[in-house]
C-alpha cells in the first residue's frame, strides 16, 4: 500500500489525495477504520465507492515478474474514479491561529439536488511521522522481485518514516453534522467555517495539511476533495485563479467565459442544460494567465449552467439566456 501510495502521489500530484489510516498500531483511527469498512491491510478505498485489496499487483512471467499499481492494482481503481465527473467543486482553505485550525470550506453544484443529503470531513493529516516507536513490518524483505526498494529492507523496519497519516477526522468518518443545507442549489457557493484543536500527536505543523471532503449522505461515497498544504500561511492547494475569476455573461449568440488562472494548468469549458445533458465542451492549453472562451448557443435560451473544470478544481455558474 505504502508503495502503490507513492507512486499515485508523484504521477497524479494535482489529483490525487491520499489518507493513511493506520489500525491496531501507534497510529491507529479504529474508528475510522470501523466505520468506512476496511476489510483488510492493505487495502484501499477510492472516494469510498471501489475497494481494492491488491494495491499492488505482480504481472509477468517466470524470470520476468515485476510488481505494477496497474492491471486492477490501487491505479486502476483511481483512474476509473478520476474519469468520473463531480457534481460539485470544493475548495479549502486552513490556518493555524494560537493553537488551533480555522477551516473554510466553498462548495458549489453544477446541478440541482434532490432526494440527497450532504455532509463536510475535515481531515487533519501529516506527514514525515518517525520515531523509535513507529515501524512497518515488510513482507517483501528479500525479495528478489523489485517493490519500491523494500524488497532490500529488512523484515521490520524500525524505525520507519510514515506519510498521508490520518492524525484525526471531524466529527467524525460520517463528517460534520449541518455542515451542508438540506436543500441545494445549482450555482449556489456554500460557505463554511470550522476551527479544530490540534491534537497533541502531531510531531509537526510544518508537516501537516488539512483535506475537506464532500459526503452523500445517501450512498456513503465522496463526492469531492480539496486540500490546503500550508498551514502556517494558510495558502490552500488551488492556485488564485478560476474559483475567483469565473464569470459568464451572454454576448449576441455567445455565452463568453472569462478567468484567470497561474498559466500552467489546463481547463475544460462545458455547458449543460439544468438536468444535467451536456451540451458543448472544449478543451483550454494552459498558455496564458488570462482566459477568454466563446460558446455558442445555437438558440439555446434559458437557464443552464457553464462548469470551468481546472486540475481537480470544478467551477459551476447558472447563467439564463435569452
């Protein structure tokens, strides 16, 4: 797991957020591990909808095996998740302030919510975590195989440097209770402010980062994340760009959309109807800091939405054309 983790984590930088959730050990979140359904370790959940159980897995022929995060390892499953599209962006911010993290969360739908309840998770992460009471048991350890370099480590390592540790969960694995209204609204940008203490634990703030998570209430799943990685300035993940800058207005024929962004990360521009059919879509190069896209409607009148999606970044706005 620890190997498939590093590998999604230096392939998929702007996508992919890990959480390690430890259990039965010095870092252990029981409940955590208790209310998600882990079945065994290792083993992974992504977005809590595919469980995988072979993190990594080993492909080949007799002389020629070699262990692959592919070919339905930890990968697979995240590619199949990372294709789908959320119904809503999420956007974190978090500080430390005299002792404890003030959280802000944004959240916008791209569609209308019906029959749907919806929770915020904030989760206190960290990395780097050492010392003489942490080790990690290697089954690799003389392997003739090649797995992430374990295989030339001994049979327990000790000690072991952990990353992506779960440090604690709020309220709990089920998120925060009235965190999210009961009745959502397409376009809509919903606000909210948590602070938490920081627990006692953690070796370093300089080391840690805040993930918020977006729960259906319904099915269980995570609808979307975000993380904010400096604590001690407060600079979230996402770059000053789209979520500020977005904006959409009818011009004669055309919907233009107008945003500005850090220039190096591409962006799709779709416009749906408000029951959720695709209508156009396009592709946007990162090239320049300042973005301008002209849909045309085609006749296309009343309300619709315009999503801006931008790394892991969603951005909806209704707009009503005429």
């Amino acid at each position: 797991g620890i190997v498939a983790m590093d590998i999604l984590q230096e392939k998929y930088p702007d996508t992919f957020i890990g959480l390690a959730i430890h259990y039965n050990d010095a870092l252990a979140q029981d409940d955590y591990v208790s209310g998600i359904g882990i079945p065994q370790f290792p083993a992974a959940q992504i977005n809590r909808k595919y469980i995988n159980t072979s993190p990594m897995v080993m492909i080949g022929k007799p002389g020629s095996y070699e262990y692959t995060s592919l070919s339905g390892g930890f990968e697979t499953d995240f590619l199949k998740a990372a294709q789908e599209p959320a119904i809503a962006n999420i956007n974190v911010n978090a500080k430390s302030v005299e002792g404890k993290i003030k959280v802000t969360v944004n959240t916008c739908f791209a569609l209308e919510q019906k029959g749907h309840t919806y929770n915020l998770a904030v989760v206190l992460v960290e990395n780097g975590v050492t010392g003489e009471e942490y080790y990690q048991d290697n089954n690799y350890a003389g392997g003739d195989i090649p797995m992430g370099g374990f295989e030339k480590l001994p049979r327990r390592i000790k000690p072991f440097t952990f990353n992506h540790v779960v440090r604690s969960i709020y309220d709990d694995w089920k998120g925060i209770p009235g965190s999210m209204p009961k009745e959502i609204k397409l376009g809509e940008v919903y606000t909210y402010e948590y602070e938490l203490n920081i627990p006692e634990t953690v070796q370093s703030l300089a080391n840690s980062h805040i993930v918020a998570m977006l729960i259906d209430n319904t099915t269980g799943e995570i609808i979307n994340a975000d993380q904010a990685t400096d604590l001690v300035t407060g600079i979230g993940e996402a770059p000053a760009s789209a979520a500020s800058s977005f904006r959409c207005m009818q011009q004669g024929t055309d919907c233009v959309v107008t945003w500005k962004t850090d220039g190096t990360t591409p962006a799709e521009i779709a416009l749906y109807d408000v029951k959720g059919a695709l209508l156009w879509k396009s592709a946007v190069p990162a090239s320049s800091d300042s973005f301008t896209q002209h849909i045309p409607l085609r006749g296309v009148v009343g309300p619709h939405i315009v999503t801006l999606k931008q790394g892991t970044h969603i951005r909806a706005q209704k707009v009503i054309f005429k």
